[in-house]
C-alpha cells in the first residue's frame, strides 16, 4: 500500500491546442484536508476528473488508494467520492429517492442501507425534508444532498470540485462542519475552492495555474514565503490613487479590496510615510492607513504576478 492516498506523477491532458493539465505532480496524504485553489481555467476539474477515472491522460499516472487509476478504475471507484462542481442529482426525485438510486448503484448491501442513509440524513440535517423533491431544495440543502448521496457507500477519499461555489456564508460554514466531521473519521478530503477563507481550512494548499502547481504546503508556511509589507488603505478617489500607486517603483502591487487598496511594498524595511506624502501632493484624501498580515489571496495573486513575470 503506498504512503499516499493520492499520487499524481507528471499528469498531461490536452484538448485540442488547449493544455489543461502540464505535467502536474500531486502528492496527499491520508487523513489531509487538500486543497487546490486556482483562477478559471487552471485545470483543478481536469485533473479532479482525471483522477476519479473519468477522464484518462495523455501522459504520465494516477494513483489513488494506492491503485493505478488507469489500470484498475473500479478499485478506484469503490474506494471513492466525487462531488462535481455543479448539482448533478435528479431534481424530479424526492430527497429519500435519491439517496435510494445512489445506494442502488453503490451496491449498498440491503442490511447496510436503512441505517447508513439516516445516519446521512441526520448528519446533514435533512431528516425533516426527506419527502421534499431535490429540485425544491435550497442551493446549500441541495449540496448537502449530493454530499450524502456520494458518502452513501462510506468512501475512503471524497473527492470535491468547488462544492460550495453559489453557496450561501451560513450554508458554506454548515459544509465545512460536516466535513470535519468526515475527517475526524479518517476520511481523506481533496477540495477545490474560489474561496480563500476555506483554503485557510485545509492542511495544505496546492496552488495551480496553467495546469501546473506552481506552489504547495501549508498556509502558515505560504504566507512566509512572502517578502515585503502589505498596507490597507481607505483613500478618495480611489482609481486616481491606485493608478498613482501603479507607477510607483518601490510598490510589488496595488489591488481593490471593495473600499480598500491594499498595497504590496518591495522592501519589507520601508514605511508608508513617503506614500502618503505623494497621495496628499497629489490631492487625494486619505482617510484610514494601517499595516496589515498578508492573507492568502494576497499570496496568490503575488504568486500569480510573479509566473506571468517569468513568462513573458
């Protein structure tokens, strides 16, 4: 048995002159909250797909519960759960009928099934809508009906493709103690997100652009590879003050946070009094300046600026 849960060894798939996964190496380990966290288009769904067996690469392996991925799928899928991106369950059916259609293709023993799906229905809190069609179902509600369909046959890796995306904050936060849960079973998770406050859940975060991972560890530890000083900034008019900023040698980046700019600086030595001494030159009113931590889109997003830095 291999020490991964899930190996991913130099996975390639085009479509067409398209690259959606370059050579991608992916290593998790059991029990881990894996995160893959990428704009759109960075390949999180190809690979997810290729790694669930639904699609197969033009190169290189997969390997997940220690079986080859291409050489022995069904082992793979009885050892799975896969969640895609959009709700994919029969809205026409009732709540208690989907969970009967995806026990039956699970195979799920008859002596297994009755207790198994209300210790699902209870776990995700929709004892009470049982009889409700899926289709009349809250978007949160609907997602955790799809989560206890794909846990019906008690899978060892879940798979998850941006389970929570159109989600409301209080649904998301309901998702994410569930899954918790899953883990302190010794479930393994591997999760796609747009969100960074559910990145911040995972033991790791692989970040992925253009089909590769470009960096991955933990968040503490991506946060640190950051140089330089990141400082917020209420000022008016804002676009003046960001195209000022924008011009600025000394300044990495400047990005809209709604009312806010945060500005990155270079040189984690200098301070913002300078700055804001060209801001007032320049007329612009500045109403709140604080330093502030990096947080992970901050990271991201410098990571990002760096790769397309190196490609041009």
């Amino acid at each position: 048995m291999s020490e991964w849960a899930v190996e991913a060894r130099g996975l390639r798939k085009t479509f067409g002159h398209i690259v959606a996964v370059d050579s991608l190496h992916l290593q998790v380990r059991p029990g881990e909250v894996f995160g893959i966290v990428g704009p759109d288009g960075a390949g999180k769904t190809t690979t997810f797909r290729i790694l669930v067996g639904a699609v197969e690469p033009d190169a290189g392996e997969a390997f997940v519960a220690g079986f080859n991925v291409r050489t022995h799928p069904e082992e793979v899928k009885r050892r799975i759960g896969y969640m895609s991106q959009r709700f994919s369950l029969y809205g026409d059916l009732t709540v208690q009928e989907n969970m009967d259609f995806f026990a039956d293709v699970y195979q799920v023993p008859g002596s297994e099934r009755l207790a198994r799906q209300k210790e699902l229905l209870e776990f995700s809190r929709l004892a009470p809508f049982r009889k409700r069609l899926a289709q009349n179902l809250s978007g949160g509600m609907k997602q955790k009906l799809a989560l206890a369909c794909t846990l019906i046959h008690t899978p060892e890796i879940l798979f998850l493709d941006e389970p929570t995306t159109g989600v409301d904050p209080v649904s998301r936060r309901d998702f994410w103690r569930i899954l918790y849960t899953l883990v302190g079973k010794g479930m393994t998770l591997v999760v796609s997100t747009p969100y960074m406050d559910e990145a911040e859940r995972c033991s790791r975060i692989a970040f992925m652009y253009n089909g590769r991972i470009i960096e991955c560890d933990t968040p503490d530890n991506l946060r640190s590879r950051i140089s330089g000083n990141l400082w917020e900034i209420i000022c008016h008019p804002q676009r003046r003050a960001r195209e000022i900023f924008a011009q600025l040698p000394e300044v990495k980046s400047v990005r809209v946070y709604g009312d806010r700019l945060h500005v990155w600086l270079e040189d984690a030595r200098t301070g913002f009094q300078p700055l804001q001494e060209i801001l007032t030159q320049s007329g612009i009113q500045v109403e709140h300046i604080r330093q502030v931590v990096a947080g992970l889109e901050d990271v991201f997003v410098s990571i990002i600026e760096k790769q397309r830095q190196e490609t041009r």
